[in-house]
C-alpha cells in the first residue's frame, strides 16, 4: 500500500495515516507533508519496520530545506508517479 501525506506534522490525522503503515509500504511526503522528513526518530523508526519514506525533494527544497536535512529518501516526480503506479492500493490525505 501506499499512503499520501500532503498535510503538515501540526494536522493530527497525517500521523494516524503514518501508524497504518505496515512492513512493505511506501509512505510519500508532499506538499506540507514533507515537514515529516526532518523528524530523525520518525522515519529510523518507520524504516526498521521496513515501511519506505520518500519525499518530493521539489517540495522539501521550495520550504527552504536542504536535501541533507531530510531523513527520508528524496525523489523527484517521475519517482512519484512510477510509485503511484506500482503500489495499487492508497490512502491519500
């Protein structure tokens, strides 16, 4: 499964949508969403439950963050999508 987190740390349902994820899904960051990359325990933790964290690095850069401050991996659009395509299921929010 994939799940979208578009909102920010601040908007309490973005992190329930992160405690769905199960070993083997992808959680993509975007939008506001990305602010998550910069939190260390977070996403060592997601990654030890081998759930994958990706970040549009475009929307991490844009809210004045360099790519070595992201914990999570960077992807461009092109990655997005191609993830998009290859998980099926979704949860968006």
């Amino acid at each position: 499964m994939m799940i979208i987190v578009k909102y920010p740390p601040s908007h309490s349902i973005s992190l329930e949508k992160i405690k769905l994820a199960k070993s083997g899904d992808v959680i993509a960051l975007l939008q506001d969403g990305v602010l998550y990359a910069l939190d260390e325990k977070l996403i060592t933790e997601l990654k030890n439950k081998g759930i994958e964290v990706k970040a549009l690095k475009d929307d991490f850069v844009c809210r004045g963050y360099s790519e070595e401050e992201s914990f999570a991996d960077l992807i461009g659009y092109d990655e997005f999508i191609d993830l998009t395509v290859e998980k099926g299921e979704k949860v968006i929010g």
